[in-house]
C-alpha cells in the first residue's frame, strides 16, 4: 500500500483509523467517508463518530457524509488541499509505552 500512495495525491477510504493514519503518514490527503448504521453499511455509527472526533480536533482529513459531494472534496485536494501539519506521535508513544513496561515487568 505505501507504494501506492507514493503514486496518488488524495486517496479515498472508510473511516478505519489504521488506514487513514497510514494515509497521513505518508503526506497523503485522506478523503473520509465513514460508513452509516442507518445505511446497513456497519453495526453502528462508529465511523461517523470518528469522523467526527477527527474534524473536532482539527486532523488534516476531507470528510464526505451523504450530504455532501465526492467530487468536491475531489476538488479540494486539486486546488491545493493537502496534509500540512501532522506529525506523528507513534515513535513517542512507542518508546513511552516501551518504558512503563520495563518498569512494571522486570
């Protein structure tokens, strides 16, 4: 997959939090369209939840809920929208984890 994204500029997905945060560590514009409970397209609104949270927080993402247009959020990402600002916090988290475990198993 990161091959692929070495080839796109935006890449559209369902609101799986791997995925999307694969998508922003490789400086690639995710567009997220998160999958609806009342849709029968999954058990419950966890996807739109996320969504939501992430937009809450200002994460560098382009949602697409029913309402709005694929296409325009297409357009976004060809009029310059694009991931600026994120950095990742998995090697700190990583090496902070790795820590609490050492301290707690000797």
């Amino acid at each position: 997959m990161k091959e692929m994204y070495q080839k796109c500029d935006c890449v559209v997905m369902h609101a799986g939090p791997a995925s999307m945060f694969d998508a922003l560590n490789a400086k690639i514009t995710p567009i997220i369209v998160p999958r609806y409970h009342d849709l029968n397209e999954h058990v419950n609104n966890h996807q739109v939840e996320f969504t939501k949270f992430l937009e809450s927080r200002a994460f560098p993402i382009i949602a697409v809920y029913p309402d709005d247009s694929l296409e325009g959020a297409l357009d976004d990402v060809r009029k310059g929208m694009a991931v600026k600002g994120y950095k990742s916090h998995q090697q700190k988290f990583c090496s902070d984890l790795e820590n609490i475990i050492e301290q707690l198993v000797p």
